[in-house]
C-alpha cells in the first residue's frame, strides 16, 4: 500500500513525568488519519538536545513527516530550535514578518516590544518555511529537506498548535498525498449506546463475518458509550463505498443501539435531535454536580436550546430551590424515584422548558446501604407526556458512576426525541 506515513514526537520533561497531560499527539492523530494518512509512532522526549537530535533523526528514517509538539519558546528549556539546527546543519536568520508580529503582540499586552527574549523567536533557522501562529510568540515551522522525511515543528501549546495546524499544517500533508496519489486509511465510526460491548459483538458476530478482509473492526468502549470503528486501506472512492456497505450490513442488527454514522459524540446527538425537533431542555443535578450541564454546553451552540440547570447537592437545596417536598425527602429519601421525579417536574415548570431530567445517586465510594448500594442512580425525565423514571445500578468507582449517570441522562432525552420521529 502506498500510504503516507507519519510519525509525532512530543517534547517536554513536564510531558513525560505526567505533569501536563499530553493531549496534542490524540488530536494530531485523529486528524492525520481523517486526511488518510498512517500514523506508525508516537514518541515522547525530554528536552534535551542530543536526544531530540537522536529521535528525530531515528524517526525520519521510518516516515514521510514528523510532526514535533513542543520545546519552542524564550526559555532555557526551550530546545527544540537547537536541535534542529543540529539535524539540519543550518543557521538562524531573521525573519521580518515573525518580528512584526511579535513586536505587535508585545505592545497589544503592554509589554517591552524591544525585549531580546522576546525578539529571539524571530530567529528561525534558514532552511525553514514559517507557519504564523496568531495566538502566540512562538511560530511553527515547515522544513522539507531534499532526502528523509518532511518535519512539522510546532509549539506545545494546544490552541496554538491546533490553529497552526489549521492553517498551515494539514494542507501540506494534503498536498503531499496528492503529489504521490497516496492510497488511504478510511474510517467509520459508529455510536452505540445503551448496550454492553459484549451485548454487542453477540449482535454482530455474524455480519463480522461476512465483512471483507480488507474492512477492520474494532470496538472503542467507554463510560458514555460503545463506538464502532469501520477502518480499510486503498484508493479513497473505492474504501468508501467498501465502508459504506459495511455500515449497511451492521446498521440493522445493531438496530435502535446505534445512534450515529458519522462519529459523533453522545452529546452531539443530544445537540443535534434538540435543535431538529425544537425542544428545549432544562437539568437538575444532585450527584453529577452540574457534569451534565458542562457537557451539553461543551457543543457550540448549545444556547439554541439548553435553558439551564440546578446543581442540588444538599437537601435543603432540594426543597428550596428544586421544589421536593419535605416529606418525600423523610419517606423515600434522596436517592429515590418519588424525588427525581418531584424534581423533573419542577425544574421543567421553573425553567420553562420542553423537557427537563434529574439526576440522583451514590457515586461512592461511601454512602451505600443494602437497599442502595453504591452506583444506585435515578433519573426522571419530565415532559408534555409525563415522567419516567428509571433505576440504575452502576459501580464502585465515584467517577464512573458520574460519567455513567449523564451518558444515562443523555440516552433517555435522545430516545424520547426518537420517539417523536415515529
């Protein structure tokens, strides 16, 4: 296969002791592989030159591109410009519009435009093309040396080296592929939710076998969901339509478990049925303590329907703000179907909303009983119809029952809005 291949390689020692959590190398490699592209190899290194030398060059031997995250900067621990001075054998120039556009930034923020730490990272080595980066002082840079693999250089930090990319960086892999006429990865990724992964695979085992053996499954399970990935390699019309009948052999015995074609979220669907059917929604969260409400507006344009939420941890806050009666609260206690139902209809009534759902339960790890052990969860959803309540009886693990609780949450408002498709 003539696949273009790609390797990133993070920079930092706060990377590797764990201290800042390396979120750059997952999104730059979602992105490479909705281009087509392989990642082969993701590598972390101190900031070191000798070793940043060692790794880029043992990297260029196995790739097309590497991609670098980090060590660009006024700082002494800032290397990766020395070592790539080393690897090329090159020399820093000035290059003017870098300079301009520090000058700018250091006066926007009142600073010391004439500051030689600052001026500094209008030094780039002069073999290299450089890719602006609007939100910061440290450019990207493009080196693509007449032997050994192209090399994308890029600053570590994540809204910095994700607007680069954007604008500079991903149409030069575009265009690589296209130079080569390049086969690609191809994937589909399907959203399931409601089902165990194990549930699944019993559904699917016969249409897994009639699959092609070019047609890779895998199955990417989490605490929200269980996503299906469709994944083949070749000329991108032809993998297209191979993954387009794959997904039409597994839609029907996936059945009402499968949400979404086009790997959304969970919170994408939820997002994306509101807005179709023109509801509005309202929450009230005890031991999610606003989780749900985080996620929903996660999505951009979440204020089209989501009106807002009650973070009602205490019970006082219950009776006060969240309109549970005192005595519901003595008899049936907190975690109980007659609260999260008393819930739901008064958040519903207070928000004015179309729909509303509450939340209940002992995240743990402590608080259990016989009668309701750790991971009892209830939640109510109010609507024109009515209330439904439903019990769920989760884990041990304090951020897995939370997590589990919203997906729960999610699941019920996105079947009931199913329901009204007929």
């Amino acid at each position: 296969m003539n696949l273009y291949r790609i390797t990133i390689l993070s920079i930092g020692n706060e990377v590797l002791s764990g201290d800042t959590l390396n979120t750059n190398a997952a999104w730059l490699a979602a992105r490479c592989v909705s281009l087509g592209a392989l990642v082969v190899e993701q590598r972390t290194v101190p900031d070191h030159v000798p070793t940043i030398v060692e790794a880029l060059a043992d990297l260029r031997e196995r790739c097309d591109m590497v991609i670098t995250t980090g060590g660009l900067g006024p700082t002494h621990d800032d290397c990766t410009i020395a070592a790539l001075i080393e690897l090329f054998g090159d020399h820093l120039v000035l290059d003017e519009p870098t300079l301009a556009h520090l000058e700018q930034y250091a006066i926007e923020r009142g600073r010391d435009p004439n500051s030689e730490r600052l001026r500094s990272q209008a030094l780039v080595p002069s073999t290299s093309q450089v890719l602006p980066n609007p939100l910061g002082t440290a450019p990207g840079l493009y080196f693509e040396p007449t032997t050994g693999a192209a090399v994308i250089v890029l600053p570590g930090v994540p809204r910095e080296m994700k607007l680069i990319m954007e604008q500079s960086g991903f149409e030069r892999i575009a265009a690589a592929m296209e130079r080569r006429e390049c086969d690609v990865v191809a994937e589909r990724v399907l959203l399931t939710a409601g089902v165990p992964e194990s549930e699944l695979a019993d559904r699917i085992e016969p249409i897994r076998r009639q699959l092609p053996s070019t047609v890779e499954l895998a199955f990417l399970p989490s605490a929200l969901s269980v996503r299906l990935r469709l994944r083949a390699v070749g000329k991108r019309a032809e993998v297209r339509r191979i993954l387009d009948d794959a997904v039409s052999l597994l839609a029907p015995a996936l059945g009402s478990a499968m949400l979404s074609d086009r790997d959304e979220r969970l919170v994408d669907v939820l997002h994306r049925k509101c807005i179709a059917h023109g509801k509005t929604l309202a929450v009230a969260e005890s031991c999610t303590g606003g989780m749900l409400g985080a996620e929903i507006t996660s999505v951009p344009g979440s204020s089209s329907y989501f009106l807002g939420g009650l973070i009602c941890y205490a019970d006082a806050v219950k009776i006060h703000f969240g309109g549970v009666r005192p005595e519901t609260l003595a008899q049936y206690g907190a975690v109980s179907q007659q609260t999260v139902e008393e819930l739901a209809r008064y958040v519903r009534a207070a928000y004015g909303s179309d729909i509303a759902v509450a939340i209940s339960g002992i995240a743990g790890p402590s608080g259990g009983s016989d009668e309701k052990p750790v991971g009892t969860i209830w939640i109510a959803l109010a609507d024109e119809r009515g209330v439904d309540a439903r019990r769920f009886a989760f884990g041990t693990d304090r951020e897995t029952n939370r997590v589990r609780a919203c997906a729960a949450a999610m699941l019920m408002i996105i079947e009931r809005l199913r329901a009204c498709d007929g």
